[in-house]
C-alpha cells in the first residue's frame, strides 16, 4: 500500500507536470503564429487572448491526456526501475502485473474525467471560443454564429425555423404548423423569434400571431399571443450542415440528434461514427497505458527506455491513423459505426494487455 501511494503520487505529478508542458507549448506556438497576423489584424486586447487561450484547455486537455499518460508512466515506471525499487518488489514475489495496478487503476479514473470533460465541458467551451473569435476579435455580430434553415417536427406538428443561433438557444422566424388527424392544417404560427422553455422542454413563440383554419381549410381567425407554446419537446439539433464539429455537443445531445435526423433534415454523415468514439476515444489512456508498462520495464536500461519512447509514439500513430482510417470507411456507409469507433481500441487494447503478460513470464 506504501508503495503504491509513492508510485501514484511520483505518476501524478508528472502527468500533472506534462499536461501542463503540453498545453503550453501549445499554446506559445499557436501565439507566435496568429500574433502575427490574426491578433493584430483586429487589434485584440491582451485580456481577450487569454481568454482565448482558456476556454480552449479542456479540449486541449482530452487531446493530450493520452499522450501525457503515456510519458507519465514510461518515465515513472523506468524511475522506479532504475532505482531499484521494480526490482526489489519482483524479488518479493510481485508480478508486473501487481506492480503496475495502480497505474492501471488511476489511467481507468483518468478515462472518466476526460470523458465528463469532453461530455460537460467542451461542448460550451467551444461554442465560447467561436463567440470570442466572432464577437471578441473579429468584431462581427452574433448572426454568424447562426445556423441555416431546417425544421423538427412533433406529433401531428411542424416546427419550421429560418435560423438557429446555438449560442441564445432561440430561434428566428419560427412558423409553427398544427395538422389535424385527417391531415388537414388546423393552425398555423408565425414569430419573429422562440426560446426553448427548460421548465415545459417545449419551444415557445413569442409575440406569435396565431391563424386558426377551420375543417374545410378556410381561415376561422388570427390572434395575437404574447407566447405561443409548441408540442415540439426536442431541442433541434446543432449539428446542422456538414463541417459542423461533433464536438459542439455532447454524447447526450448527438445521440438525440441521431434519433431526430429523420425529421430534422440534418446532414448526418459520419455523425453515428463520431457518437460512438465520444466513447471510446477516453479509453485511449487506458490503451497507452497498457503499451507504457511493457517498453518502460523491458530491460530497465536507459537506451531500452528511449527505445520504448519510440516505439509507444509509433503504435500512438498508427492508432489514431487506423481510427481515422476506420471512420473514414464507416462514413461511406462501408462499416458500421459502433465497430469504426471501438475497433482499433479493442484490438490495441488486447495486444497491450498481451504485453504486459508477456513481460510477467520474462521476469
């Protein structure tokens, strides 16, 4: 137990420590390249670059956290190796296996809190850095923050919009259409904007003028209402048009998307893909992790640690290459998503656990 505190926290500060090297090397090369052109072009205040800066670092932070990882646990492992401490718990009966489960332990927990990162976190995040880059820096108005037309339909309804904006979750010129059992339009909605009511979790018009049309189609009345509540309970889906990141919304939100798609009239290419890898992409500390232990204790020699570095960046690459590889093919409707996201993670998932094994039976 003793051992295994020191081996964490010892593990702790250098992933703490790389993170932080990371996303500010990062950031200090992404300055020098827009402080350029981009900065001084629309002449931003030192207060807005900083902000810039920060609400990219969660994203930044679930980016490199298995990288981060990866480095954490070959330098710690080969730390505790070269000080003999490895050694001295192998001589006292400790597989690698046990030598290395609270590193496999903590590299599970660092796979939830990206995941509640990515999931909590990020989606606003960046819609705060598309404000700051629109509003902030580049001086425009919200309207480019908005999306194009398209339109959710609920039960026996219709809810048609011009525009929405993601960042005010209203909408612009709503037209709300009622059908009757036959088909028929019962009513029809007009407004300048609606909100979504959290409370109800329906849209509501505002300042609606409300036309009622009888069962023959000829109109009965027209009626003026402050707020005009709809039936439509789904939010419309943000991701509106292609080239649109997954990553403005959650796992939550894109799986509603998905289920909405039929009636959105949304561009879902590659969309089922990237829900599943909202999943699994977390697991890829863990991946890294198992890859880190069996170079970082092959021999326990500095040149074989270098070595470990190598080879763990190049499988890294050939990770990330056959995920998107697999994507790629899964958009083209060749594969299915579920197997595109989770495929590369389990198979390299396998082959780590496969290392680490073999190493236990050198030792």
């Amino acid at each position: 137990m003793i051992f295994a505190r020191y081996l964490l926290r010892e593990f702790i500060k250098l992933y703490v420590s790389i993170c932080v090297g990371f996303i500010l090397i990062y950031c200090v090369i992404d300055f020098l390249e827009k402080n350029t052109r981009y900065f001084p072009r629309y002449n931003a205040s030192g207060l807005v670059i900083i902000e810039y800066y920060l609400v990219q670092t969660p994203k930044m932070f679930v980016d490199i956290s298995p990288f981060a990882l990866m480095f954490s646990a070959i330098l710690t492992m080969w730390i505790f190796a070269r000080s003999g401490e490895v050694a001295a718990m192998r001589a006292a009966g400790q597989s690698i296996r046990n030598v290395c489960k609270p590193l496999m332990y903590i590299s599970g927990l660092i796979c939830l809190l990206s995941f509640s990162i990515s999931e909590f976190v990020v989606p606003s995040a960046l819609l705060r850095l598309q404000k700051i880059e629109t509003v902030k820096i580049e001086k425009s108005s919200l309207s480019r923050m908005f999306l194009e037309s398209q339109w959710v339909s609920g039960k026996g309804t219709i809810l048609h919009f011009r525009k929405l904006n993601q960042l005010e979750h209203s909408l612009v010129e709503p037209e709300y259409i009622v059908f009757r059992n036959s088909g028929e339009v019962a009513q029809i909605a007009h407004a300048k904007s609606a909100v979504f009511d959290v409370e109800k979790s329906v849209w509501k018009l505002l300042q609606a003028r409300v036309s009622n049309f009888g069962a023959s189609g000829e109109l009965v009345s027209v009626d003026l209402v402050a707020e005009f509540k709809t039936t439509v309970a789904s939010q419309p889906p943000k991701l509106l048009r292609e080239g649109i990141s997954s990553d403005l919304v959650s796992f939550r939100e894109l799986r509603q998307v998905l289920s909405d798609s039929k009636s959105s009239g949304a561009a879902m290419a590659g969309r089922e893909v990237d829900l599943y890898q909202k999943l699994s992409s977390p697991f890829a500390n863990l991946v890294f992790a198992f890859f880190a232990f069996p170079f970082a204790l092959r021999k326990e020699r500095q040149a074989d640690t270098y070595i470990g570095i190598v080879a763990c960046l190049l499988i890294a690459a050939v990770f990330w290459g056959s995920a998107a590889a697999m994507r790629a093919i899964a958009a083209g409707g060749s594969l299915p998503g579920y197997l595109a996201a989770w495929g590369p993670t389990v198979l390299f998932l396998v082959f780590g656990i496969v290392l680490i094994l073999r190493v236990d039976r050198r030792s």
